[in-house]
C-alpha cells in the first residue's frame, strides 16, 4: 500500500487523518507546479488556471480521506483531479460561449476521457513517477506527428474532435481516425515498456 510513493501516501494520509497543515503544505510544494502547468496548457487562461490550482487543493483536503492508494499513486490522483476540474471548467466556458457541443466525443474519444479517469487503469498506474512520465513523453514523440498533434489538442487543450478537424481544415473522419491510431500506439506502446 502506498509503495510506489511512500512520501506521498504518508502526507495525505496525514492530511486525512490528522488534518495535518505541514503535510499539506508539502503536497501543495511538491504537486501545485504541476497542476498549475497543466491548468494553464488546458485552460490557456491564467486567471482559470490559477482557479483550478485552488480548486484541486482545496478538494485534496477535503476529501483526502477518500484517496485509495491501491488504485494510484498520490501524484497521478492530483493529476486525474486537475484535468477532471480543467475539462468541466471548458465544458462550461464552451456553454457560456454558445458551443454547446465543442466537447462532444465519440466513442474514441470516450475512452481517452476513461482513461485518466476512475477506475485508473494498470498501465497508468505509475504515471505519477518522473521516468513513466518521460515514458509518456517519449511514446508521444515516437508517434506520427498529426496523430501527436490531435492527442495534444484533445489532452492538453480539451478541444473536441470537431474542433480540431474545423480549427485544422481536415475531414471529421480523419482527426477520428488519427485519434485511434494515435491511442491504439500510445497504448501498446506504453503497456509493452510495463512489461
């Protein structure tokens, strides 16, 4: 329990149970940079972002309690949290702005949502560590560069396949298919560096 990151699970269990400020402010050290970034590359607001860095501390400690560390390590729970809060921040602005369906997905697209949400899949487990996430990275970079350029947009923009195809000029079916084959890769990829 808590093995692959000892640290982690230790502060938020002191968060938990203990309601322990000191622990807290060392997972704020250590984990808000990396929300903020990720914040900003989803939201490309600062304002926003700096909303969702509170957002996601103050959801840590309150619901601290709830964090399962046989399902994830600490860093990788944040994680999911910030671009969970990020992706609800964008389907509300895409609603304020009148694109009510800017973050429609398909069925691809569904399954890359599912994949950083719960239950976390095995092969995302270690996402949290600096060398899976240089594993990442490097699967991403191996890919071809438009497969590349529509996970990013998805992922770290929150665009929907729509946008990207009316934002590129390509067809809708072709960003679908790019986006397949883009996670089909990035998948085998990144399960056959588990093994």
């Amino acid at each position: 329990m808590g093995a692959s990151d000892p640290e982690g699970f230790d502060l938020i269990r002191r968060v938990a149970q203990d309601r322990d400020e000191t622990a807290f402010s060392r997972l704020y050290d250590q984990f808000a940079p990396r929300v903020f970034g990720l914040a900003c590359r989803m939201m490309n607001r600062r304002e926003e972002a700096e909303e969702v860095l509170q957002d996601v501390f103050f959801a840590l400690w309150e619901k601290a309690a709830t964090y399962d560390a046989k399902r994830a390590p600490v860093g990788l729970w944040i994680m999911v949290m910030a671009r969970s809060r990020c992706l609800d921040r964008l389907r509300k602005r895409s609603l304020r702005e009148g694109k009510e369906n800017s973050l429609d997905v398909d069925e691809t697209g569904r399954a890359l949502l599912d994949t950083l949400s719960d239950p976390l899949p095995p092969a995302l487990e270690g996402l949290a560590s600096d060398e899976r996430r240089r594993e990442v990275q490097s699967a991403l970079a191996a890919l071809p560069e438009a497969q590349r350029a529509v996970l990013e947009a998805s992922f770290f923009k929150g665009e929907s396949q729509q946008e990207i195809a009316d934002r590129t000029g390509e067809p809708l079916g072709t960003v679908k298919t790019r986006m397949r084959l883009g996670l089909a890769k990035l998948s085998e990829t990144l399960m056959d560096r588990k093994q």
